[in-house]
C-alpha cells in the first residue's frame, strides 16, 4: 500500500515538469488533482499532457475523469461515463462555477483550476495545505478508515478503480479528428463505498480489474473537500 506526501511546488517547478519538487512530510495524503476531460473537447489535449507530467510525481494523485456532455460533436468519448460527470456536476456549485467546463482540474474537492495552465496548477497546489484526515489502510478485500480525535461532519468514502499508466487514443472524428490522444491515470470505475463517521470503519473491498489500481478518496460530502486519499 503506498500513502502519500504533500505535494510542495512552486511555479518553476510546475513548468519544468514537477520533477524538482520539494520533500515533503512523510505520512500524509497526497494531492489529489482531478481531471475533467473529453475526447471531443479541442481544448482539452494541453490539459491530458499535464496530467501525464502530473501522473509521475509520487506526491500527486492525479486521476482523469471522462465526460459524456461532449459527446454529440460526433465524437463518443471512449472512456466517458454519466457517474463522471455527474461527480463534476456536483462540485460545480461549491466552486462558484456556473456550469460544468472542460478540461477542468479540481484540486483536494475544493479548488477549481483550468486544466491546460500548468504555472497556475502549480500555484494551486503549492498552497495547499497537506491533507490532514483520517489514516487509510487499503488492502486486498478491506479498507480501513482509522478513528480520529478531531471533530469531523460525515464523509464519503469513495473507491476509484484506475489504470495507472499512459494510453493513447486515436480520435476518428470530431474537434480532434486525427489526432491521438495520450490519457494518465484514466478513471474506470467510480464507487461510492459508504460514509465515514470519525469512528473506525471497515468496509469489504472486491478485487480490481487486471491492470487496474484502486484509490480510496474520504471527502465532504456532496462533492466537498478532500479530507484524504491512499492508493495500492
């Protein structure tokens, strides 16, 4: 089981491709930066290639969620799923948004950002505070999320079932017709698993797919904060 770190930037280390990144305290969750995207979206290939340079740092976790929206521009997203944009929907009023808008990054469940400006990505992340919730403990057939002392409103916890390499997509038709497409981290599954209380709480755990991972996400209801993460 691997937990991560605060994700540390500053805007030259985002530009250069995260891979001087500061140290960061050890035992804490990472980042977590989710990608809202579309095949048939022309604006979103800038915003895919950021996630791949975003998807190599061990102190991010980056995951790619397809939406459906773009769909009618004769261009059906092979990786897009209602459950995934439904997930944006749901963030978009907390986050001041009018509507939902591709590419779309969402920082820790609270900071919306334009996923094709990786300087301002940068400066999003960096200041972020380390997630400070509950410790996850992500097995085989279990997740465990320990007690804490701290006073917390209930949270889902959510599963992410996710491929954790790189695939590329040639595009038939639509805004980005010819062109082939490379996607990180990209989401196949999204699970709601239950809600966490403050108190411990285990829940039983299937088996992923062959070649996919799994990250657990504890985060504020209604699409809320991310209070913390871990991935196998």
């Amino acid at each position: 089981m691997q937990h991560f770190t605060r994700f540390n930037l500053t805007i030259a280390t985002a530009i250069l491709g995260l891979g001087s990144a500061a140290q960061a305290s050890a035992g804490q969750s990472p980042a977590i930066i989710e990608l809202f995207t579309s095949q048939g979206c022309s604006s979103c290939p800038p915003a895919n290639a950021n996630l791949v340079r975003l998807s190599s740092d061990p102190n991010v976790l980056a995951l790619s969620f397809s939406v459906t929206y773009w769909d009618y521009l004769g261009w059906k997203d092979s990786f897009g799923k209602k459950e995934f944009t439904d997930r944006q929907m749901t963030y978009e009023p907390a986050l001041g948004q009018s509507g939902a808008f591709t590419p779309q990054m969402v920082i820790n469940g609270h900071q919306s950002v334009v996923g094709y400006d990786l300087a301002e990505i940068g400066r999003v992340i960096a200041s972020e505070p380390a997630l400070s919730g509950p410790r996850i403990h992500l097995s085989a057939d279990v997740v465990v999320v320990d007690a804490s002392k701290d006073v917390w409103a209930p949270a889902d916890v959510w599963l992410v079932r996710y491929d954790p390499g790189i695939v590329e997509v040639p595009v038939g038709r639509g805004e980005n017709a010819g062109e082939t497409l490379p996607h990180a981290h990209v989401v196949h599954a999204l699970q709601r698993l239950g809600i966490w209380k403050g108190k411990r709480l285990e829940l039983p755990l299937s088996a992923a797919p062959d070649g996919l991972k799994s990250a657990v996400i504890v985060q504020q209801v209604e699409g809320g904060r991310v209070l913390a993460a871990s991935s196998d």
